[in-house]
C-alpha cells in the first residue's frame, strides 16, 4: 500500500467520525497526564502534567459540547482549532513559563529530580555553550574533573547544539536575563520559525486539525516543549530539511540536514531517505551534489572540536550514547530494544540483530519503492525513527516525539505530492502553491 493510499484511509476513517476520535484522543491525553501528575519523580513533568490535565479536560469538554449542540449558532467557538488552541495555551505556554521562572530559584544540577524545574538536557546545552565560548569545544574534558564522573559530565549531542545554548551564555546572568535566554524559548523560537519556513516552501497549505493534533497537541510534544526542548527543534529543522528536498532544492537541504545531524547523530537515517528522495525526484547528478554537501558541511563543523580534543569529543559523542564510557547512558525506558538487551549478554545481540534486521528492510523498501514526495519520505523517516527508537536498546520514550511531529507533518505534505518522479523541467505546478492559497482545515 503506497503512502497515498495509507493517507486517503486515515482521512475516510477521520472524516467519518472527527470529533468522536477527538474526544478519545483528549482522554487518553488526559489520563496520560493525570497518571504522570500522581506518578512521576520529576518535578518539571508533574508540573507540565498538572496544567495538562487542565488543557486537556478543557479540550475534551469542548468536544464533547461540539458533539452535542449542532444546533447552536455557528462562531468560531465552534471550531475544533479551540481544543488546540486550549492545549497551547494552557498546555504548553502556562507550564512553561511557571517552570523557567521556578528554575530562577535553583535546582539544576541536583541529584533529586524533584528538584528539576528543566530536564539534564537544558542546563547540559546551556554549559556546552558556556564551554564552547571559554575553551573552543563544548564538551567537559573528564580528566581534570578530580572525581569520577558522573552522567551529568556528559554531553551527547554534536558540537552545533551548543548554538542553542549561546544566548545564555552571553546574555544570561541576571534573573530576567535568566529567565529570557532559557534554552527551552530558543528551541520553541527556533521550531516555530522553521514551521512558518516549511509552510511558506508547501506554498501555505491548508492544516488539518488532525496534523495540529500529532505535532503540537500530542503530550510528547508539549511535555518536551515545556521540560526540555531540545528533540522540537532537531525535528523541525528535520521537517523543514525535507521541505527543501521536495521542493526540489537538493543542496539546501543538504546543508541544512549537515548542521542538524552534527546537532543530534538521530537524524543520520533521515538524510538516507532523502537522499533517495532527492535522486528520485531529480537524478544521479543531484544526489551527488547532495550527498557532498551533507558530508561536507558535517565534517567541517565536528572539525573544530576534534582539532581542540579528538578524545573528548569521542568520549562524548560516541562512547558515551553507545555505552561504552565510563558511565552508562541513562536513556533506558523499558520499550522492546531495552527489555532485549536486559536479558543478558545473548539479549543484547538479539537486539542489535533485530535493529539490523529492521534497518536492512527499510532500506529495501527505500531501494524497491523510493519516495517521491515529501509525504513519501516522511513516511519513511517515521518508520526509520520509529523503529530505531523501539529496538535501540539505550532509548527514552520521548524520542516517539520525532514519529508524531513527522506523521503530522506527513499530513500537510501531502498538497506537494506529485505521481511520479519529476525533474526540474517536468515538475507539474502544485495548485496549492501557485494558488497561494491559505487555510486551515477541520480534518
């Protein structure tokens, strides 16, 4: 079954009963939340849970008034967009801004997570700025700790993360300087923008509720968005890479997607699938260009780091996620690569083997039906994402994040798909973007 086809299935299924499966998506968000709000450690995530439950309560009782009243007068009151909107506000801005002004207080760096008003990811970001400005590598040389280290010591991501953390690290320094340079704002800048870009290349499209729902309304988004931030931005910028590659700009995206993967090494899969995306759409001569361009910029931005300190950064970024540093990765939520891997020495093996496995299919089916579309490779990317996430035996749950924000986004690429593979000169006009037409849909 092609991409089209999954997509004209879901939306018969949608269409049919919209605010039913609203109503259900809204209560098992909200008992998502309610559950995590009594349950959780994290002091940041019950936080986020509390307005949640709020947000999503007030979104399920909208829907259930929509469902309820067809007769009452017709306003804007009745569109579905209200739940989103209610989820956004109350959801994700009200959470966030009472954790970043409850971090000015302290708490980073503590060993109780009770105390955390951000997750690791935030203060460890905001150092490597910090680092990165002070000593020209934003990685923490292990050697001079005086202590053994810790997992706190560690910063797993490629040097173009620490950009992120830059506005802290020059503007920071008083409580409103603080609160204003918090890493989470830049993320949420930085994601909204490339939104805004990626819909402008898709020549304004319309967005159905159902895309809004999967990319900002959906509780791995908007806890992410208000404890961390870090996986919205790498997924954006991910999505609008995409957007580049569809639209038939090969070596934009090319760079784009070199700095993004030297950000975060998760995104790797993804620029194979648009690499199949790019040599489908226009031939063995743009790949190449796009395939030089990815390695290039790359390679070029990990070079300052590993001229300063080769062995840091390898510690950093490659033993340190792999598991074979000094301190074990805490990323170990019980999805089915872990539980493998728990087993023993011969569960390890069986998990990597069936990651493997998986990663040898996916690349057949990229190989026997490569995309041709950005629906089409986004589709793939989920997949890709996906099953690296559920058979990776150091993972976290919150990396489905990537699956939902590209399923949704798979939804409003769907106006670019094209029936076959095009070339710049037989590229046929897509009508939404020559139309320029703006909207927002209710499905």
């Amino acid at each position: 079954m092609g991409t089209q086809a999954i997509i004209d299935r879901a939306r018969r299924v949608s269409a049919a009963s919209p605010l039913r499966l609203d109503a259900v998506l809204y209560l098992a968000c909200t008992g998502y939340a309610l559950a995590l709000a009594l349950t959780d450690r994290h002091f940041g995530f019950r936080v986020w849970a509390a307005f949640a439950v709020a947000a999503y309560g007030l979104a399920l009782g909208h829907t259930c008034w929509l469902a309820f009243s067809r007769r009452a007068r017709p306003g804007w009151w009745r569109s579905r967009w209200v739940g989103i909107a209610l989820v956004g506000v109350v959801g994700m801005l009200a959470p966030l801004a009472t954790l970043v002004v409850r971090r000015l207080s302290g708490g980073d760096w503590s060993a109780s997570p009770g105390a955390w008003s951000a997750q690791p990811e935030v203060w460890v970001i905001e150092r490597s700025a910090r680092l990165l400005l002070e000593s020209g590598t934003p990685y923490v040389d292990l050697t001079t700790l005086g202590h053994p280290p810790d997992v706190y010591d560690y910063t797993p991501y490629g040097p173009v993360m620490a950009l992120f953390g830059l506005p802290r690290a020059l503007l920071g320094g008083t409580p409103i300087g603080d609160a204003l340079t918090d890493v989470r704002l830049v993320f949420a800048l930085v994601a909204l923008l490339c939104v805004v870009a990626t819909l402008r290349l898709l020549g304004n499209p319309a967005v159905p509720v159902r895309a809004a729902q999967l990319t900002v309304a959906f509780p791995l988004t908007a806890l992410t968005f208000a404890t961390a931030g870090p996986d919205l931005a790498i997924v954006a910028l991910l999505v609008l890479a995409c957007a580049l590659a569809a639209t038939d700009r090969p070596g934009q995206s090319a760079i784009l997607l070199g700095l993004v993967a030297a950000a975060k090494l998760i995104v790797l899969p993804a620029a194979v699938v648009l690499a199949f995306l790019v040599a489908n759409r226009l031939g063995g001569r743009a790949l190449a260009r796009f395939a030089l361009l990815f390695t290039a910029v790359f390679a070029v931005v990990q070079l300052p780091a590993l001229l300063v300190a080769a062995h840091t950064f390898f510690e950093h970024v490659i033993r340190f996620p792999a598991g074979l540093a000094a301190v074990s990765s805490p990323a170990a939520s019980p999805l089915p690569g872990h539980l493998i891997a728990s087993t023993g020495t011969a569960g390890k093996v069986a998990a990597y083997v069936l990651l493997a496995a998986a990663a040898l299919a996916i690349l057949l089916w990229l190989v026997r039906k490569p995309p041709h579309s950005g629906a089409d490779a986004l589709l793939r990317i989920a997949v890709g994402l996906g099953t690296f996430t559920m058979l990776t035996p150091a993972t976290r749950f919150g990396y489905l994040v990537y699956c939902t924000v590209t399923l949704g986004a798979l939804l409003v690429f769907r106006h670019r798909a094209t029936p076959y593979p095009a070339t710049p000169s037989t590229v046929e006009p897509d009508p939404d973007a020559t139309s320029g037409r703006v909207g927002l849909t209710s499905s």
